[in-house]
C-alpha cells in the first residue's frame, strides 16, 4: 500500500487535483457524462484557480472575455453576460463560482484540501493520494488541473524578513485588498502583471518605485464595454466565433497574418502596425505579420515601431530611453496588453529603478537596497512571476510505477507525450501540461480539448475493458524531440523567459509549452485517439 494514513482509505474512480477551469471542467466530463465517482481537490478555499489567486490591483485577462470562457454549453454561452472585452479579476471569478453553482459542481469539490503526494500502486493499477488533513484516497485514474502559473515565485532576497513594512506576491494576494493610500509603494518586476498593476496602484499610492531588471515591450488592450448589441452580435456569431478560435493558431477567433513584415516597405509596414495597434491587444503579434516570432528581422521591425511608440508616449526621454527592451525580441517573453503602462511613468508620483544596472543587494527594514541606494518603502509587492509549469507538480511527491518520482523524471527538464500523460506514470493525465500548447494559446480553448481528449480516451478504456494507459518512453522521447525541433524554428530561445524556466534559479532550461499551434497538436492529438491511442500502452 503505497499511502499511509491513519484515515480511513475513500475510494474514487478518479481524483482531479484544482478548481480552476481546467478541474472543474474535467470534473462535470468525468462525473456527468461518464458516471465516474470523481472528486476534486483545491487548496484554496473557493473555486477559480488563477483567478482565485491573482486578486491583485489591475488583473484582468488579456484574451477577449467572450472567448476567454467556456464553449461546452451553449445555454451557458447564451446567458453569461461580459462587461468588457477584458473584463476584472473579479468578473471572471463569478463566472467561474456561476459555472461551479450551475452545473452543480460543487458538491464534488473538496476546499481547503492540499494533495501533498499522489502514488501510484502497481498491483491495483490505483492512485493514491494524501491531504495536508492525511486523508488517503484512491482511485483509479489521477487528472492534475494544478494550472501552469500557480507557484508563486518569491525571489530569494537577503533581508526580506526585516522588512518593516508589508510585502505580498500578486499571484498570492490578500482577499481583503491592500490600501495604498499614502503609501510609498516599490513594485518589483515588469512581465504581465507588473504591468497590469502599475497604473492602478500610482492612482491609488502616495508614489510608486518600479524595479525593473528587464524592460518590457506592451501593447495597449483598448479595453472597451460590451454594449447590448454588441453582446447580441456575439452571442448570434458563438459557432462562428468558436469554430475560428479552435482553427486559430493561438485558439484566437481571428484569422492570423500570412504576409512578410519583409515583403513591405517602412512605410506600408508602419501604417499596417498602426492601424492594428490602434486595434490593440494579442492581435499586434498574431494579426500584423506571419513572421514575427520566427524571423529576426521581420521581429526587428515589430519592436522598432513598439520603440517608437513608448519614445512618443513617455515624455522625459531618458526614462523613455530606460524603458525601450533591447535585450530580447518582441514576442520571445510573453507579451503584455495594457491599460497606459508607460503613461504612468509620465506621472510625478512614478519613478523607475533599473535593476539591471545597479541589482537590488538587500530587502532592509525600511525598503529595497540596491548597489546604488536605498529606498524607503511602506509596501513592496512582488510581482515576480511564478515556477512556471512544472512548480507545482513537482511540490506534490508524485511516485509512478517502480517508485520513480517525478522529481527524478523531470530533472532535465519535463518530459511529456502530447502534454498529457507521463511514461513510468499510468493512468495519470495533466491537463496543459508542458509539451502542449497551453501558456501559448488561449487557455480556456486549449484546456477544453484536453479535457475532452482525456474523457473520451477514459471512455474508450472502459468500453474496451481497459485497467490502464500509460505513454511509451519512445513516443515520449520523440515527442520531447518534435516539441524542441518546433521551438527552435522559432525566437522564443531568444529572451529569458519562463517559457523557458530561465526565470528560477537552478531550473534546467527547456523550452516548456509547444509552439506548432493548436491546429496541428490538435490533429496529432486526434490522430493519436483514432490509431487507438498509439504511443500508449492500454492493458487490460
Ligand atoms: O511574471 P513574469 P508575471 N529582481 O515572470 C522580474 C500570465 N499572466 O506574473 O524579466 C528583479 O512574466 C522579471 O524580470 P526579468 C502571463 O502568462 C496572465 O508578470 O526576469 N526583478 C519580470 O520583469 C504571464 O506571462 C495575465 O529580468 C525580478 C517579472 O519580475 C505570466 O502570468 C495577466 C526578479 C516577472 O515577470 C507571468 O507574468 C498577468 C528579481 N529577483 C499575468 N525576479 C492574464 O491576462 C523576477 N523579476 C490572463
């Protein structure tokens, strides 16, 4: 018996580990179309996964509310209404307690209940896992929706303890909000969330100080409200809308670019980025151009205009000049989408630090200390990033067939099939597991084709008589190889960026998510299903 517990041992077809909407839309497949008994676990005390935990000032999603959701139900299509086109925190997680209440989920959701270690015994073909409480349950198949940025990356900086006044982590953040007000707030880091914080915290802060290691290129969002026939139009257009996002690249509703940046001239060019940036948003990158993350030069022109645009919005210009990235192409660190990023620094309760040139030495009581001074601060808030992908797996001890952990599996880096299942590891699926599209994508598209993969597959087994599925260590291997050939076809190896894991100290550096797009994973996925799950070993 691979768990121990003093607890009497609950037995389950089939364990889903968070609530966020991977789980929960795992759990309804699972539990209502294939009559499994399926519980979910979630650490956190309410349901919504990212959007649980990012409460931070500014968070919103960067996809467009009406296809950064379901698409399973078209009842719940039709009755959801969005705000905006990039609607807050806040919204997204009702919608995600709406969906929970709706479809009745909750009545399988355990709260407050961390899995700390998952075990697989190879005699019964069975999982089993622990709580922090020491529950032991088990069950035949395991479905990790752990999320890809969910393990919160505090930077290991000497003196935080001393620090006089608070500190918190953006992907941490404290239900009942933090007051600003009249305070001297440091904000550390520049990616995506940073940036979302930076205008909403200077409104609210006697000053802001921004430490930034690497400077960012951003895209506004133009976030505008859904009218009432705006919303009619999309809920008229929803199999249009969701038949485009599936077919799209990225799992975006608009039809990508397939010209050069390079068959134009500056000028044709320019007015082409202008008039997509007036537009804003992910399509700068995936509408402009078809060539802008695979083509040094084609990416130059890109970031050139992006350049421009922070040197025309920014008006002292040596902080523009300390503002402009030159150290990575645009695209290569996950791009932001903002609301007046770099017009906040136009403010005179805004300044910027350049960690890169003088690197913050010590957290001290009164703020940050840097190898050129010292600022004093009433509030420091991380916004640092997290252990992407692999963080949080790896804090739970997982133990597949022969006892291997998946600390050992993983150590260079993960290694998956398809992204959804891992060899020496049966019956255990991850749901946007590295080696699948994921953090590239649209997360809600991508992770309902894998949840819909990962049923049916279930389904089959059980129709067939089937105990147990588990990827071959050939299929896995060259799928590891296809996943790293397509990344370097691409300028994501040119920033240190998450995707590589280059963002924590000590982490082997891979490139983590698969960047062929969503059309062709999705053929190989299906292809795979068709040929009876080939690269899988099924025993009965
Ligand atoms: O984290 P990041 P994030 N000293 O890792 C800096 C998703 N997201 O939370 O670039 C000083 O991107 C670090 O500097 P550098 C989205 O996928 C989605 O912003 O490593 N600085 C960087 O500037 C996104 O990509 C939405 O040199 C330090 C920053 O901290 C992902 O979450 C909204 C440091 C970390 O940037 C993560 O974004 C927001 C140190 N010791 C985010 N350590 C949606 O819309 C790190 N940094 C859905």
């Amino acid at each position: 018996m691979p768990a121990q517990s003093d607890k009497p041992e609950i037995k389950l077809d089939a364990i889903v580990i968070g609530a966020g909407f991977s789980g929960m839309y795992m759990l309804k497949r699972l539990r209502d179309e294939l009559g499994l008994n399926t519980r979910l676990y979630e650490a956190g005390d309410g349901v919504g996964g990212t959007w649980y935990w990012n409460r931070y000032p500014g968070a919103r999603c960067d996809s467009e509310s009406f296809y950064y959701c379901y698409s399973f139900s078209e009842a719940l299509l039709q009755e959801w209404e969005w705000s905006s086109k990039y609607p807050e925190q806040p919204e997204i997680l009702s919608y995600l307690n709406h969906v929970a209440d709706r479809f009745d989920l909750r009545r399988n959701i355990q709260l407050e209940t961390r899995v700390t270690s998952a075990k697989f015994d190879e005699a019964t073909n069975r999982w089993h896992i622990l709580t922090e409480q020491g529950e032991h349950i088990s069950a035949q198949f395991l479905i990790s929706a752990v999320g890809c940025l969910s393990t919160a990356n505090v930077p290991d900086i000497k003196g935080l303890d001393s620090f006089k006044g608070d500190w918190y982590h953006t992907g941490k953040w404290p239900h009942e909000g933090v007051d600003f007000t009249g305070k001297r707030v440091g904000l550390i880091g520049t990616g995506s969330t940073g940036i979302q914080a930076t205008p909403v915290i200077a409104a609210e802060a006697d000053h802001l100080t921004i430490f930034q290691r690497t400077a960012n290129f951003s895209v506004p969002a133009r976030n505008v409200s859904l009218t009432d026939d705006l919303q009619r139009e999309i809920k008229g257009n929803y199999d249009e809308i969701w038949r485009a996002a599936k077919a799209g690249h990225g799992g975006f509703p608009y039809i990508p670019s397939d010209r050069s940046a390079l068959d134009y001239s500056e000028e044709e060019r320019n007015a082409i980025y202008e008039d997509i940036w007036k537009v804003g948003g992910f399509k700068f990158l995936w509408g402009s151009f078809s060539d802008i993350m695979v083509n040094e030069k084609a990416n130059d022109t890109a970031a050139d205009f992006l350049r421009a645009k922070i040197r025309a919005t920014v008006k002292d210009p040596q902080l523009a000049e300390k503002l402009i990235p030159n150290d990575h192409p645009y695209g290569a660190k996950r791009p932001p989408i903002d609301t007046n990023y770099f017009e906040t620094f136009n403010r005179d309760n805004v300044s910027l630090v350049d960690v890169k040139k003088a690197p913050i030495t010590e957290i001290t009581e009164k703020g940050v200390l840097t190898a050129d001074d010292e600022y004093e601060l009433d509030i420091i808030v991380f916004a640092t990033g997290f252990d992407a992908m692999t963080g949080t797996l790896l804090s739970i001890d997982i133990q597949g067939r022969n006892g291997l952990t998946l600390a050992e599996k993983w150590q260079e880096g993960p290694k998956t099939y398809l992204g959804l299942q891992i060899s020496g590891f049966p019956n255990m699926f991850t749901i946007s597991g590295p080696g699948s599209p994921s953090v590239l994508s649209n997360m809600p598209v991508s992770i309902e084709q894998h949840v819909e993969w990962i049923s049916d597959c279930i389904e089959s087994m059980r129709e067939k008589s089937q105990n147990s599925i588990e990827a071959t260590l050939q299929a896995e291997s060259d799928w590891v190889e296809h996943v790293n050939e397509i990344a370097q076809m691409t300028l994501f190896w040119k920033a240190n960026s998450w995707y590589l894991g280059a963002n924590i100290p000590g982490k082997t550096r891979i490139f983590m998510p698969y960047a062929g797009g969503i059309p062709m994973y999705r053929q190989r996925c299906d292809e795979v299903a068709e040929k009876d799950y080939e690269g899988f070993l099924l025993s009965a």
